[in-house]
C-alpha cells in the first residue's frame, strides 16, 4: 500500500514538473517611476514581469538622503555640521560622500572640494540666490576656510578643524542618489534598469524584452538656456554610471560677465576654464559625479593627468575653443561607449 502512494506521488510530482515546464514564460514589462526631488527631476525605469518597486518607496529614500545631505533642510545632518563648530554622529548616507568626497578630493589635488560652500554663498549661489559680487578682499578672506584637510573623519565623527568651515555635497550627493537607488532595486532581484536624477545616470542590463541596449544621449552646450538641448553624441555604457557636469546651464549674469556655479577652490572665483562640458563614465554614479566637477576645473591638460591616473574612468569633454568655436575630445576608451549612427 506505502508503494502505491508513492508512485502516486512520484506521478504527480512529474506531472507538476510538466505543467510548470509547458507553462509560457512571463513576458518583461516596462515600469517607470518619475518624481522630483533634490531640486530637480528623477525618473526609475525597470524591466520586470512584476511590479517590484514604488514610487512611495523611492520618495522615502530621497527623504532619507535629504534629512542627511541636503543644505536646504536646516534639520539636516550636514545645515547643523554647517552651523556648529562642534562635530556631528554621521549616519551611513552622510559617512559614504564624505569619505568619497575627501578621496577625491586627494586624488585631483584639491581641485573637487565639498569645503567650498562659503565661496558659493559669496557668489550668490548658496540657498539664498543673490547678485552678490565679491571683491578680492572678500575672497581672501573666504579661502582660509577652504580646504577638505580640514575636515577629520573619527570614526562616525566629522570634525573641522576650522571653524569657519561649511561644506556643500551638492556636486557628488546626485550621483550617490543614483547609487542608493540603484543598490534598492538590485536588492529586490531586479537586473535591467535606468535610474536618473537630475542627468546622473545608472544603468544595468538591456530593455526588454527586446534585449536592446540603454541608450542615452549628451547634450551639446547652448548659448541660450532655454533653447531645447541638441544631442551631441549618443552612448550606450552597460553596467555603469555617466554624469555630466557643465558650466553653461547654471550660471548668472553680473555685470556684463556669466558667472558659472561651479567655483575653483583654488581661485575663489567661479571657473572659467575652456572646458563646458565634461561627461565621465565609471562603476558608480558617486565617482563620476565627483570627478566631472573636478575636470571642468581642471582644464585640458589637467583633465587628461586626472584620467590617466584613473583608467577605470572615461570621459568626453565638450570646449571653447580660443576663437569661440566649441569642440570635443574624450579619452583614449571612450569611443567604445559611442553608438554608431544608423
């Protein structure tokens, strides 16, 4: 009698087997989720045969990065850094960017530096915009509080070891956005997506069910900020992270001079360097965000020194010519990203 039923149960355990194996495969559908946050535009877009992430969960986390990082929150962890001359408890956000933030400020030779927030506020470009335009005397006086050495990581501690010291993680914080997103839906077994804040991307996989490559386009700069952006080139990266950074979107006018928001620690004043545009392509969207504000002051030949020194990164930079013509030049392992024309 056991014999009976376990031949019973052996039938029925291959007719199963049978069922699931004749049984159509779930065809992938595209979800996109869309919002704003940090002061700007974000958009989640994921391959998969069920809804697995929402729009609620993706606003939490920008809420839970803001309550960390964001200068326009007085609550935050980084507006009380800012206001304190004592140190602060770092959470894991806020620990992540600083730490990143420091190596690469070490590694361009100061030229990205988060320290540089009392020179942005001297130029008008700190949470209060004005027509501020300081004279030497006043950027004189700001630079003594410019400088990532000194800040000091002890344990989850950040202590400035000046008190005059007031950072801004917004030239690195969208990029480790992108990546905080990135890692949420990875952890939920989702392995084709795009996800883009404010023009920092991530992309893993291919669409489907087409199997095609993410696309994603790079802007050529323009005189005029409200003109509709033209695609420069278009490139496809795979596993990866591309930001961009340019000193022809954001900027203002005084005095008959564009004033880019981007400013050189070195100088004090807002960059003016020959190169607008600077795209760089890396593993992770913190890194590459960082690193395109860092080529933009760099210069040419600086950019290059930053990038040979770093070969798992590729960048496209987009310049004004001495005669006032744009043109382009990218490293040695760009091309590979570009998409051919059709």
């Amino acid at each position: 009698m056991k014999r009976r039923w376990h031949h019973v149960i052996l039938v029925a355990g291959v007719m199963s087997i049978l069922t699931s194996a004749l049984r159509p495969a779930r065809i992938p559908e595209t979800y996109r989720i869309t919002g704003q946050a940090q002061g700007t535009t974000y958009a989640i877009t994921y391959y998969a045969d069920q809804k697995l992430v929402s729009k609620t969960q993706a606003d939490s986390i920008f809420k839970s990065l803001d309550a960390s990082l964001s200068i326009y929150q007085p609550g935050s962890l980084i507006s009380r850094f800012n206001a304190s001359q004592e140190a602060v408890e770092m959470d894991a956000h806020f620990a992540n960017v600083i730490e990143k933030s420091m190596q690469i400020y070490r590694t361009t030779g100061g030229l990205f530096d988060i320290t540089v927030y009392p020179l942005v506020r001297a130029w008008g470009f700190g949470v209060k915009a004005t027509d501020a335009m300081p004279d030497s005397a006043a950027i004189h006086r700001l630079l003594p509080c410019v400088g990532s050495d000194k800040l000091k990581m002890e344990g989850l501690r950040l202590v400035k070891t000046a008190p005059c010291v007031q950072i801004d993680v917004n030239g690195i914080a969208q990029g480790y956005s992108v990546d905080v997103l990135a890692s949420f839906l990875e952890a939920r077994g989702i392995a084709n997506y795009m996800v883009e804040v404010g023009g920092e991307i991530r992309t893993k996989g291919r669409k489907l069910p087409g199997n095609e490559p993410m696309n994603i386009g790079i802007e050529t700069p323009s005189a005029n900020v409200f003109d509709a952006p033209a695609i420069r080139e278009v490139i496809s990266i795979g596993d990866g992270a591309v930001t961009t950074s340019g000193s022809y979107r954001k900027f203002r006018e005084s005095g008959g001079m564009r004033l880019s928001h981007i400013i050189d620690p070195k100088t004090g004043y807002p960059v003016q360097r020959e190169i607008i545009s600077a795209t760089v392509v890396a593993p992770e969207a913190i890194t590459a965000d960082g690193f395109d504000n860092a080529l933009l002051a760099a210069g040419i030949d600086g950019a290059f020194e930053i990038l040979r020194a770093h070969p798992g990164m590729e960048a496209y930079l987009i310049y004004r010519k001495p005669d006032g013509t744009v043109a382009d030049t990218a490293s040695a392992g760009f091309g590979r990203y570009v998409v051919a024309e059709r």
